[in-house]
C-alpha cells in the first residue's frame, strides 16, 4: 500500500502542474491552492482564454481544427443546482438551464473569484509529459509558447521549455478528437463515392450554411438531437439516423427539472425499481413516439439522451427517424439497412463521438497497454490513477450521467488532499495489483449494464461515485457526521435533505476538509463585498450563521437569492 506523504512545514513544497483550464482544470487549481502551504501549481492552457470547450470558437482557414467543439445554440442539459461548484454557487437570477455563453461566464466569474488565473500560463502548448522514473516518481513537462493564436503552426520552430513536476493532474478532456464511423461510399476515391458534403458535429457552429438543405445526422446522442433540432428550425430537411433507439427525455418532467429526480435514495433501491419509476415517469409526459424512436432497451442500459423538442420536431415531419445507413453514394444517395434509400441529400454530419487521446503521453499509461485507445477503454484507478505510473491523475475523464464540475472537483480534493500529505486514511491509495482489480470490476458492471459502445467505456453516476470520493476525502453527509457536527435536530433535518433530495454540491461542504465553518467562515464573510462569499454560505443552506436557507428552497424557488449584484 502506498502510504501519504507526511509534510512538514520545513520541507520544500510539491510542485503540481495541471494541463488545461477548462472547467475541470480550474477546479484543479483551485483545490490546489487550497493547500498552498504544501503545494505550489502551475497550470498550461495553449488558449488564451479559460473555457475549454464551453467557450465558442470559429472555424475559419486560419484555425480549421479548432479545440472547442461549441455551438451557437448548445445548452447544458444539468440543471443550476446540480452544475455549480460547491463552494462558488451559480448566481441565483440566472436560468435554470445555461447557454453555453453563461456557462463561460460563471467560469470567469469563478477564476476570477478565487483569483486562478494568476497560475495559468495562457498560449502555452504542452507537446510532452515524460516519466523520469526517478526515485520520486517525478514528471516532465516539455512546452513552448504560442505566437500565432493556433496551436498548430507554432509546433515546429518553437524553443521548448522543459521543467520537471512532482505530480500531474491532466484536465484536457476527451471531446476533442472526433471519432468517424465507416460506410461504404465515405471515400471519395471510390468510384461510386457519396459527393455531397461530410462533417462531423466537432466542426458544427451553426445553421445558417445549410439553410434549406436535406441533411443527415448520424448519431442519437446529445449533439445530434440538438443539431437535428437547430437546423430543423432553419428550412432544412432533416433526417436522423441512429444505430438503435435510446431514451430521449425532457429537460423539464411535471414541472421539475430532469436531473433532480435523482437522490441518494433512488441508488438504494434495486436498479430494475428505479428503471420502472423512470420509465412511468417518461411514458405519462413524452407524446406518443414514432415508431423508430421507441426505445429496445431499458432505461439507464443507454447513456440517456436529453433534449426538449424533438419529439415535437419529428410530429411535424421537420425531423424523419431512419434507420441505420447501409452505404452512401454514389452522388448524394444515402441508403438504409431497411432498404430504403434518399437520392438528394446535400450533407451528411457525423454526430458519432469521440477517440480518447493524448497524444501528449505514451498511450500505455492512460491504457496500460490492454486494449489501447481504439475502443475508448482506458485503465485507471478510480477513474483517475494508472496503476503503474505514480504521480499523474487524469481529471474529468468519464462520461458523467450527471453534471461534470462537481465531480471533477471531488477529485481534485481526493487527489490533493493526497499529495499534500493530508487524507483521512493512511492507505489512500492501494497497489497496483489491488488497482488492477478494482478497475476489472467496474468495467466489468460497466460492460453488464450498459450497451457495448465507445461513450459508455468510462460511464459513472454522478450521485454513487461523487459520494465515494467524498467519503474518501472525508466530507461525505453521513447521518453520523451531520449529527454529531449539526446536533441532533439539525443534523437529521440535513440528513433527510441529503438522502431524499437532490445531491448538490454544497452537500460536501458541509463536513469535512473545507468545510464552510470556523476560520473559513471569517473568509467567507470578507468576500461578501462581491456576493460570492454570500452566495456559498446561503447555498449550503444558512448553517453557522447563515440561518433560513434550505435545499428545498433553493430547489424550488429560483428568486432564492444566491448571490447579490455589485453595488
């Protein structure tokens, strides 16, 4: 087993570099900076910008492989409550449901909060991460500067910049690489090729260039519902092939936002109970579906799509379920594995996902050389660690059912709560063979529930696995903590809301390591100048100090005024 670090104050400080500041980077510095007597970080973002990929950016000659993959019209599909950092509520004012602009915007607003870009080096690209395989386990970072604004054109003539690390959190994500399907006729060097024109959804921006065009989306995930339903409001003729029928459910259900009907009570209770209240809930609020949009499969067995319109787009035959293509071309004919062909389809777009990549580090680490990265399978401990390669963590590297900002902070807390030589436990982390194990076992229930397909290789929900890393790190809302820290009577009022509730964010803020409580409360309460102090302490529901807000209130009432304009 390995045992944490035991710092004292007279030792030199570790030294974390964090690769990207997207969302999840940001979380990763920021709990960085929460033990900033033991840890000092650096974080490299070739941009220069924050964001990742929720900040829009063109596709022009110039920069035609953009990072981003936003569209104008992209929406989150997790509610407020559920996507806020724990201890930086979102303001209370704003929708329930963000545009992709405000999702930038509570970013800043966060980094600026806590004052993280400061320790971000902006346009700076990371070519290499390399292993010393010293004694210490320690890492190198090969970068060089950005001149033109595009990553690409500065690769060959730039001087790199080596410096070394003691550990590496990778915050770059997996949506960045688009993975293609294969038809027949997708060649155009075969003689009977499809001609009209081809992308993938990572290019898409907007509708506007294929005004009054018939179109083909391949692909019933997240994106290509949104774009079937965002160029079906422009003239165009849309067709959305998929390989099966999934569950598309509603951001909105009975006058409740989706992704709060799920608690910690509902992973309680066997799954095929669960599977049938959902299902209840769907079938009394969806209109009756078309006939190939009816799901084959029971629901949470796919990676549950989320979008509002489309069973309305496709009752007006805006939007046509299709099958499966068979082939493409020749010219602009697209068939169907029902037989069924279309002859003049001007675009097809790919809305097929995403290859894991980094081709920033040996592929053996992230894949431990069992199935490489072709299936999207990786091998990592706790959907973070690689059993063989101490030191490095890749951050945010799931597919969540569930908001993304609140676990990838939970595992930024795990991981420097570890490297800072301050975990609860005195194995935190087990060895390599133990890993090993524990890693077969997930995929293994991974491969058991859900449909054998790339976006469901690293699939977690949100609720179970944010509820193990907390109570890993020790901030986990158990009845005996809330009782013992709240007294009895509030301690079991906070326990009911925990268990019965929504899990939200300020759930682990309750308790535990930075917790909002003592010192850290004469902190919150010198950053009220700017609200945000206010909107924290209010969001984890008035406690020490704080008295008369609650989940429940906060849930249901979004006049709740979590945070306070400047004056």
């Amino acid at each position: 087993m390995v045992a944490p670090t035991n710092l004292s104050d007279n030792k030199p400080k570790k030294r974390v570099a964090v690769i990207g500041a997207g969302c999840v980077g940001l979380a990763a510095i920021k709990e960085c900076l929460d033990e900033s007597d033991r840890i000092d970080v650096v974080c490299f973002e070739q941009q220069p910008h924050t964001g990742g990929q929720w900040r829009y950016v063109d596709v022009t000659k110039e920069n035609p492989n953009p990072y981003s993959s936003m569209y104008k019209s992209a929406i989150i599909n997790t509610s407020k409550p559920m996507m806020t950092f724990s201890d930086y509520a979102i303001p209370g004012s704003w929708p329930t449901y963000l545009h992709n602009k405000k999702v930038v915007q509570y970013f800043d607003m966060y980094a600026d909060h806590f004052q993280l870009k400061k320790h971000i080096r902006f346009s700076m690209k990371v070519v290499e991460i390399r292993e010393l395989k010293d004694e210490q386990n320690r890492w190198m970072v090969r970068s060089h500067p950005i001149v033109s604004g595009v990553p690409t054109q500065d690769s060959e003539s730039a001087i790199i910049q080596e410096e070394i690390f003691d550990h590496v959190m990778v915050c770059t994500g997996h949506h960045s690489v688009p993975r293609y399907p294969s038809f027949p006729g997708m060649n155009l060097e075969e003689s009977d090729a499809y001609t009209g024109e081809q992308i993938h959804s990572h290019f898409y921006r907007d509708s506007e260039k294929f005004k009054d065009k018939n179109v083909v989306i391949v692909g019933l995930g997240n994106s290509g519902v949104d774009l079937a339903v965002d160029l079906s409001m422009n003239q165009c003729q849309v067709y959305l092939s998929r390989r099966s029928p999934i569950w598309v459910a509603p951001r909105w259900l009975l006058g409740k936002p989706l992704d709060q009907y799920t608690t910690r009570f509902t992973f309680w209770v066997p799954l095929i109970v669960f599977q049938f209240i959902s299902w209840a809930l769907l079938s009394l609020t969806l209109p009756k579906m078309h006939p190939l949009m009816k799901p084959k499969r029971k629901m949470f067995e796919n990676h549950t799509t989320v979008n509002s319109i489309l069973h309305e787009r496709i009752s007006t035959g805006t939007i046509i379920p299709e099958v499966n293509i068979k082939r493409i071309g020749p010219g602009k004919r697209v068939e169907f594995e029902d037989g069924t062909a279309i002859d003049d389809i001007d675009v097809i777009i790919w809305c097929t996902g995403y290859h894991v990549s980094y081709p920033i580090l040996d592929p053996e680490i992230v894949a431990d050389g069992r199935e490489g990265l072709e299936s999207n399978r990786v091998w990592l401990w706790n959907y973070m660690l690689p059993p063989r390669h101490p030191n490095i963590a890749f951050i945010g590297l799931f597919q969540a059912v569930g908001a993304l900002m609140p676990i990838v902070e939970l595992q930024s807390r795990f991981l420097v709560q570890i490297w800072a030589g301050r975990s609860p436990s005195a194995s935190p982390i087990p060895d390599a063979a133990t890993m090993d194990k524990e890693i077969q076992k997930i995929q293994q229930k991974i491969r058991k529930q859900y449909d054998d397909a790339p976006r469901h290789t690293i699939q977690v929900d949100y609720a179970p696995y944010s509820d193990k890393l907390a109570e890993q790190i020790g901030c986990y809302p158990s009845f005996k903590r809330l009782v013992q820290h709240f007294g009895v009577v509030e301690g079991i009022n906070l326990w009911l809301e925990a268990t019965f509730g929504p899990p939200i964010p300020m759930h682990y803020r309750l308790v535990g390591p930075h917790a909002w409580e003592g010192d850290r409360e004469k902190k919150v309460q010198g950053q009220n100048r700017d609200g945000t102090g206010e909107a924290a302490r209010q969001a984890v529901w008035g406690y020490k100090g704080c008295k008369g807000y609650t989940s429940s209130k906060y849930l249901k009432d979004d006049s709740v005024p979590l945070t306070k304009d400047k004056q």
